[in-house]
C-alpha cells in the first residue's frame, strides 16, 4: 500500500484517517490476517494479494487492491476480479489505479468479453474530481457501509448473493449430476438404476477433487508419466479417467473415498458420461436456461474457500438418500450462519481447545472452526503440517448418524488440512491422512450410546446445527443417554436432547454455540418452561439471539422453522446473573445480501431470576425491549389470567366455555337435534364486536366432535382463533358479542354470560379488542412471530384481566361505552385509540407503560404477517410526525428525572433530511440523526423539539469520519446505532427506518442515555 493513489482514495472515504491510520475493521497486508482472509490477502497461489480488507459485522465487505504506480493491463484487471470472485467472501472489490476507483461485484462473474477488453465494473471514480470522490464516499465509505446504506447506493443495490461462487458451483454440479444420471438408459438393470447417482457423485467429486490438487500445484509432481496433467485431457476417455481414478485410489488414503466400487464405476462410465464432465472444466454452463453459454471465468479451487465446497457437498449428502436425509432432518447450513454462531464461541478461546459437533452433517461447523484452530495454534503465522494435523487428530470431533454426511464431513476436513498447510510438498507421503471415521468421527445415534472416546471426556465447545424434527430408524437403538439424565425437556423438541447432551460434553467450563428451534424457549408450557430455566441455570452465563424474523427469507434454503442461537459461556457474556436476549431484524435485502445486521443496540442484559420466575418476560425482552419486558412482569405479578377470571364468576369449563363443534375427522357423530334451530358462526360470517353478517343455517347431518349445547347460550363472546386475521384493524385480537344464542366452529372459543353478568361479556370484548390484547399476545404469548399466527384456547385463557367482579362500576362503564362506538365504527382509528385508553384505565396503566401497549399494533402486525408487503412499511423512512414524537418521547422521558431539580432540561432538535439519504424504491433506510442538548430551566409541560440547523449534519458526517476507537467485538455492528456526545450535544444516530423512530424506542433510548451518565459527564469526548 505505497502509491499516493491509494492512499488518497481511502482517506477520502473513511477507511484510512489523514495519519493513514487505518479504521477498525481494516486488515491490512503485512498483519495478523485471519484465517478467513488469508486467500485473499496473503496467497500467491490466489494471486490477488489484496492490500486490506475492511469488514463490518465481522463480514468482509470490501476488497481493496492498490494496482500500484503503473496503469494495470486488462489481464491484471481480469485476474484479480476473477480471484476475488473464486474467494466469494466479500461483496465488493475496490481496483485502485493512479487516476481511478473501479469498483467489481464479486458475487457475480461476468459474461464472456474478448480478452483485450477491461472486464466490465460496476462503476468507475475518477480520483482528480472531488465530486466523484464525495460520490465515492456515499456509494460505498466506511460509514456508508457500516450503516448498511451501501445496500441501498447503486453500487450495492445491483449486487446479490444469489450469483456468489458457491451458489453458482453448486448450480452446476447439482446440473451436471442430473445429467450423468439421465445418461442411465430406462430400461437399465435395477442395480444400475440404483447406483446412477452415487456413481455420478463419485465423478464429480473427483473431478472436483483433482481440479483442486492441480490448482494447487499438488498433484503435478507425482502424476504417472502416462497421465495428462491437464484436467480435461484426463476426462478424454475411459480409459484416462479410470487411470487416474486408479493413481487416486493408490496415492490417498483415509476416508477420501468412502464410497468405491471400481467394478462398477467400470462398467457404468462411458464417453457420454464425459462430455458433460468436459463442459463443466472448460467453463460451459451445464444450466439449462443457459444453453452451453461460456463462463469468461473458471472455477479456480485455489482460492475458492473449504468452508464454500464443505457447505457445497452437503447437497450430495441430501440427493444420495433423500428420504433418509428429510427423515433425519440434514438440511444445509449457510456460510454466514457458521461464522454467526462461531464467532462468540472462539472469542477469546483457550489454546489447545478442543471442538464437538454432536449432529455434524457434513462437516460445515467443523471445517470452520478447523482453520480457526489452526489460526490460533500457529499464532497466525504459517501453519506447519505438524500444526495443521495436530489439530484435525486431537481437537475436532464430529458425531452423525448419517453415513454419507459422516463421508462428506472427512472428505471436507481433509480438503481443508490441505488447504492449510503451509509445508511443501515432497513426497506423496505428506498427502497421506489417517482415517477419522473411527477415530473422531463417529457414525452413531448422539441421544443414544456414545463412543467411549466420546464419553469419556469433556470439550472447550460443543456447536453445531442438530435436527429438529424426530429422526426415523430403521434398527432399534438403546434408550437416549440424555432421557437418562432426567433432565426436564419440552414436548415434541428432539433437538433440545441435543442441547442436554451438550451440557454434558461441555463439563463444567465448555462453551455451547448451537442453532436451535426457537419455540421451546419462548414456550409457556410447564414442560418448556421447567427445562429452560434447568438450561439457563445449568449453562449460565447464556445468551439467546433470535432469528425467527428470518425465517421465510431463505435463512435456511430447505426450512422455514424460527431458529435461535444458543450461546453458553461464551466471552460475549460474563454475569451468571444476567442474561443476553436479543433479535436479529428482519431487512428486505437479507435473501439478496445475506448480511445479519445485529449490533449492541439488538442485545440487551436482562435479570436470569426474572425470567425464571415470569416466564414470559424472556419473549418480551427479546422480541421487543426491557420496557416490555417489565410491562409483561407487572401484568403476570398484579392480574390474574382469563381462565381464573372466569373460574371466580362461576363460567367454568365445558359448562360454560369451549371450543366449538368439528366437523371433519373419523368417528362421526350424529348432531343434536337442537343444533338445527341456531345460526352458525364460521369464519367466514365472522366479524369484530359484532356480528353484521347474515349467519348460515346448520346443515351437518354427523360431526365429529359435537359440544354441550350450554357453550352456545347467548349472551355470547366469540373469540376467533385466527386472531387479527379478522380484526378491525391488522395486527388486533378480534372477538364479538352475540346477544342470542348461536352454534360457531372450531376456529372459535366461546364463553357463554348466561348465568353471569352480562355487561362482562362486553366488559371483555373491550379487553380483548384493544391493542394490550395485541401487546400480550405478540410480547407474551408463545406463537405469533415464531410459527402460527392463531390464538388457542390456552394461549387466551392464559392472557390477564381485571377481576371483573373487583372493577369499579365507572370503568366497567367507560369500557362498555367505548366498546359499542367501536362496534359502531369499527374502522375508525380514533375509536380504536379511545377503546385502548379506556383500557388502560381500566388495568391503571402509567403513561410510559401505556405507550407500549399504545403501540403494540404495529409490533403484532409485524410478527402475524410474515410478508415483504406488510414489513416493508416498518421499514419505509419515518416521516416528521413520526421524529418528533421520538423525540418529544426522549426528552419527556430524561426531563421526569431533571424535574425534581428544576435547574435545566432537554431539548431536541429533528431534521428536515437525511445524514445518509434512504432508497425507498428498494426498501433500504438511510441514516437519520436527532440532536439532544441541555437548556437551562426547570421542564416545562411540553417537550420541545426544534427544527435542527442542516450545518450540524455536515460537522457530523466528519465527526464519524473521524471515529477509530470501538469496544465491542468486531462481530457486532457497532456504527448500525449511535449515540455520540460532543460538546454541547448528543447525536442519536440509527437507520431512518420507522420502527427505529416510535415512541416505545425513545423510551428505551431515554433510559440507556440516562444509563450512560450523561446529564453528569461533561468532559465533551466523542464515545458510544
């Protein structure tokens, strides 16, 4: 990094300050490289020999190249882009030439050009205007991308991970694996047909294998004189590839092959078979839609990443034994998720610690956390071969019931070994491995009798990806070990086994990072709730990330479950006492970029006692905010649950409430003869607060389940399981009073005043129309925003209400009253907004708790309607009103406490425009700023907040330039949400999106400026 260019460019953009300093998240050449960027910073055999790479996150965002004193040639330019697209690790590469920026999307390669043409960029900045620099600056700077908004520039807005080297790899082999299995005649033998697709994993695997040998310069010296040591030529015909099948099967040993059968790779190969193996080495596309199109760029297994083939090879595992592999719920691991949970894990990991995978599939986890092993042991300097096998015999163990899984996991472990090795080549012998199936891989039943190797000891760190589901066996296996423990787990969650058997491998010290299943923990089942409290105590310090917002955005590519990471002991939380909750929020560009944008501001420290002892604070403060979570605390502790409301004024179970009739199933029914005097409420005819809708006739000759004809005495509360589906606003609880008696279906729960006071019917109408309904059921209750947006009958009961005969006469009142003017108006925003104050009167909420539960509409609707359509406007920019209301939310919120004093009070200045401006067009936020400053005087009534002066933007945007100091881990975004105190002021920085700017946020704001002692630290240094 030595031309004046380079240096100019990336001080103008934030990456280097004027002392040529770089920022953090910089890697620069001739430092500690992590394991992770050494193929693109430090391997000549890559050969792009990138000068820095900056990441956010702890994801590579940028590539930078400094293309030196001279202008590069084409075939510089067209080298290093095609490395930097094999590498697939960062989305953007930076070439710096003497008078230019030229920017490449390394997610995807180009279209074939001729050779003597620059490949094409993205685009291209020209050093001599300060007008492209500031253009520069904001399509792509340090601050642009740590915020995010470089998703929404015109560079990254026409980048997407779809066309990243690993997606494109898998593309075509998944291509050319469907065409060597077509190659098989119909009427073939049976055992023909049957080992079509394994003998065409067995090919391309080699192939793929032997590719990476020669791009690494490792099979040439030891090749036979009777074998090309060009890749194509030995896939000319038979007879040279099965010569150099035979040269691998002597040369490499282990498990490299664990499926050979040379007989019958004999007399299955064919020249047709090695005409699609040709296309797919000599660059022609094997994609259908793509019709034999040449690639401009090869696929180059020097520098394309283990951790991108391992995560590749997971589909042959997949499409050899489908049925087995859904049964035993091998799904694919993304990239991005391994480096997600491994991140805390090896923050600060001990030397010589050693890593299980209980569920190792095919070696995803593994093979990441063996190069971050490696990296470790070697101190990041070169790995010696003693290193490298020293850690793949002694600290990586893997367990898999699935044979195939377990094959691909040695395979990608020993591709890895050889990556890692920094030792020459000099004899075949230094291309010999030990097996590992046997000796730490173990083909076995994790929940049952575990290999005594295993058993016998414990790990620094369990992780891994287990099944969710149940897994099928064909042969009985002994009683899971973890049942033997005898510690609680919920119903109908085999992966929480996982998590015991972790707790037992890890010891009394041994870390845990692990996806799991997101409902159980969120569960108020008794079952859930006494094993999460046994795993938080046991584990403890723990934290829980949840990724449940993710789940329809191709997280998983073949699963749509809520996840959530399990993180046990890990460095990113120290207090036994406390616990880390937090979310990572759904964005519109995850599917294109792949990016988690979680940063401190999503995880927050809760009290573990709290949780054991409310359960449903623990979804509260992780799907929403402490403030949330002390609300549900207050309602659990001061309100009894609507089923012990009932119970005290005699409408019991059965007799007086239920669900009503079913229809389909076996075992029919004949239907009371009195059914077919009522009307039948259904879905259909439903609607909120009161029936409008003319009811349909009963007309069922037989039902399945029939109900006590008491359930459907009118005075009648429906309350419709489908929830807000029906509402009178999205993201509300819907029910309606029927004055007369009437049938209604399962999709609802009745409860009959007959034999009560029938202004409690409409008492609890009012209740549960109303947004504190919205706030329990979706801070409080255990499904919406994870797997179904309906109500059960036990999630209502569960709900809190006033004892209805303990409530004074003039609330009743004021309920009933603005129940029936919403059931007058049922679209009226205000009569809605009159019905919840009613409320929350009625339960003597204090103002900031009525805020929450004000807004929890919004936050429902979020988590009920798992659509781009309905989250996209949560994240459109927030308008004036919506600022000012923050703001005046903030200062309110700080002035309480200046108050007392009366000496001085907040004021808060808004801006009429963006710090970074948003892209509504594409769904992605800018970056919004709101003063704070102090004023002398006691507060008035009235918050005040100013219109704030344009000129504090520009003296901000210059201040973050010149930010270089973080405390947080890199893997957490620290630049997503800012608080930075000048002087005289306090500047709130976050993404302009409207769920970043309500009136529930500025209460939590206000309480972490008053944590960070502002109003008593006046030393005026810039800090987080």
């Amino acid at each position: 990094m030595t031309s004046a260019a380079f240096k100019s460019a990336l001080e103008a953009t934030g990456y280097f300050n004027s002392e040529g300093r770089p920022a953090p998240g910089m890697t620069v050449a001739g430092s500690d490289v992590p394991p992770r960027l050494r193929a693109v910073i430090a391997d000549d055999r890559v050969g792009l020999n990138a000068d820095a790479v900056f990441s956010a996150q702890g994801a590579p965002a940028n590539i930078f190249k400094d293309a030196g004193e001279a202008p590069p040639t084409p075939a510089d330019l067209r080298g290093w882009y095609e490395a930097a697209w094999n590498v697939g690790v960062a989305p953007l590469l930076w070439i710096v030439t003497p008078t230019d920026v030229r920017l490449y999307d390394c997610y995807a390669a180009p279209d074939a050009s001729p050779e003597e043409l620059d490949p094409p960029e993205l685009d291209r900045f020209d050093l001599g205007s300060p007008e492209r620099l500031r253009a520069l600056d904001a399509a792509c700077g340090r601050l642009t991308t740590e915020t995010g908004a470089f998703w929404a520039s015109n560079v990254g807005a026409r980048i997407d991970r779809r066309h990243r080297v690993d997606r494109e790899l898998l593309a075509e082999i998944s291509a050319l694996e469907d065409r060597l299995v077509a190659l098989t005649p119909a009427d073939a033998s049976p055992r023909a047909q049957a080992l079509a697709r394994d003998i065409a994993q067995r090919f391309v695997g080699r192939c793929i294998f032997t590719w990476y040998l020669l791009d690494r310069g490792l099979a040439q010296p030891f090749l036979p004189s009777n074998l090309s040591s060009d890749l194509s030529d030995m896939f000319a015909t038979p007879e040279s590839t099965l010569g150099l099948f035979q040269w691998l099967r002597a040369t490499f040993n282990g498990d490299l092959f664990p499926m050979d059968d040379p007989g019958a790779e004999r007399e299955h190969l064919t020249a047709a078979h090695l005409e699609p193996i040709r296309d797919f080495i000599e660059g022609r596309s094997l994609i259908p839609d793509r019709k034999g199109q040449g690639r401009l760029f090869r696929f180059r297994f020097n520098a394309i990443p283990i951790d991108l083939i391992s995560s590749i090879y997971q589909q042959f595992a997949r499409s050899s034994a489908l049925d087995e592999a859904n049964a035993q719920s091998l799904h694919y691991t993304p990239v991005e998720l391994v480096h997600l949970t491994l991140d805390p894990v090896f923050e600060q990991f001990p030397a010589g610690g050693t890593v299980i995978d209980p569920a190792c599939g095919s070696g995803a986890f593994l093979v990441e956390a063996f190069r971050r092993l490696v990296w470790r042991a070697s101190e990041g300097g070169p790995a010696s071969r003693n290193t490298v096998r020293q850690v793949l015999y002694g600290q990586l163990f893997g367990i898999d019931i699935n044979r195939s899984a377990l094959g691909i996991a040695a395979f990608s472990l020993y591709l890895a070994a050889l990556e890692l090795d920094e030792d020459p080549i000099n004899d075949l012998a230094d291309l010999k491995f030990d097996r590992l199936i046997g000796r730490t891989l173990f083909e076995a039943n994790s929940l049952g009798a575990l290999p005594d190797k295993i058993s016998s000891t414990t790990f620094s760190a369990v992780v891994g990806n287990p099944p969710w589901t149940f897994v099928s066996q064909t042969v009985p296996v002994a009683k899971p070990s973890t049942q033997q423990d005898n510690t609680p787990r919920p119903r109908r969650s085999p992966d929480w086994a996982f998590l015991t058997l972790a707790a037992r491998l890890a010891g009394e010290t041994g870390r845990v990072g692990m996806v799991m299943k997101a409902t159980p923990f969120f569960s108020k089942d008794r079952q859930a709730v006494a094993a999460r409290s046994d795993l938080l105590k046991r584990m403890a310090p723990t934290a829980l990330i949840n990724l449940s917002y993710l789940r329809r955005e191709k997280l998983f590519p073949d699963a749509v479950g809520p996840a959530l990471l399990f993180l046990a002991r890990c460095a990113l939380s120290t207090a036994e006492d406390r616990l880390l909750v937090g979310s990572i929020p759904w964005t519109p560009d995850f599917r294109r970029t792949g990016v988690f944008h979680v940063g401190p501001s999503e995880i927050r420290s809760i009290p573990l006692d709290r949780v054991l002892s409310v359960p449903p604070f623990l979804k509260a403060a992780t799907f929403g905010s402490v403030r949330d979570g002390w609300l549900i605390d207050r309602l659990e502790r001061e309100f009894p649950t609507l089923g012990e409301a009932l119970d005290r004024i005699g409408l019991h179970a059965r007799t007086h409430r239920g669900q009503g009739f079913k229809v389909n199933g076996k075992g029919q029914t004949k239907s009371p003869a009195d059914y077919f005097d009522l009307k039948v409420v259904t879905p259909d005819n439903f609607t909120p607060f009161w029936l409008r809708s003319s009811l349909d006739a009963f007309e069922h000759e037989t039902l399945h389940r029939t109900r006590s004809r008491a359930i459907f005495k009118g005075p009648l509360l429906l309350c419709s399981k489908v929830g807000s589906e029906v509402a009178a606003q999205r993201g509300r609880y819907s029910c309606a009073v029927a004055d007369v008696d009437r049938l209604y279906t399962e999709s609802f729960f009745g409860i009959s005043f007959a034999e009560a006071d029938t202004r409690f019917a409409y008492l609890l109408s009012g209740i549960l129309n109303s947004s504190l309904t919205s706030f329990q059921c979706a801070l409080g209750g255990p499904t919406w925003g994870l797997e179904r947006p309906t109500v059960q009958p036990h999630d209502l009961l569960s709900l809190r209400v006033p004892h209805f005969d303990a409530v004074d006469n003039a609330q009743i009142t004021a309920v009933i009253d603005a129940e029936r003017a919403a059931a007058r108006s049922p679209g009226d925003s205000e009569i809605l907004k009159a019905l919840d104050r009613a409320v929350f009167d009625l339960y003597e909420l204090e103002p900031e708790e009525a805020v929450l539960a004000s807004e929890a509409v919004d936050k429902a609707r979020y988590l009920i309607f798992e659509n781009r359509v309905e989250r996209a406007g949560f994240v459109l920019s927030a308008g004036d009103a919506d600022m000012r209301n923050y703001a005046g939310q903030v200062v309110a919120t700080v002035n309480a406490y200046l108050r007392a004093r009366g000496e001085r009070h907040l004021e808060a200045h808004v801006y009429d425009e963006k710090l970074i401006a948003p892209d509504c067009d594409r769904l992605i936020p800018g970056v919004t700023a709101v003063r704070l400053n102090m004023a002398p005087g006691a507060p008035g009534t009235t918050p005040v907040v100013r219109d704030g002066d344009r000129n504090d933007l520009a003296g901000l945007a210059r201040l973050l330039r010149g930010r270089f100091d973080a405390d947080v881990p890199p893997y957490l975004n620290e630049r997503r949400q800012l608080r930075i105190y000048s002087d005289d002021a306090l500047f709130i920085l976050k993404p302009s999106e409207r769920r970043y700017w309500t009136r529930t946020i500025g209460l939590n704001d206000a309480d972490v400026i008053l944590a960070d002692h502002w109003l008593r630290r006046r030393d005026g240094a810039p800090r987080a």
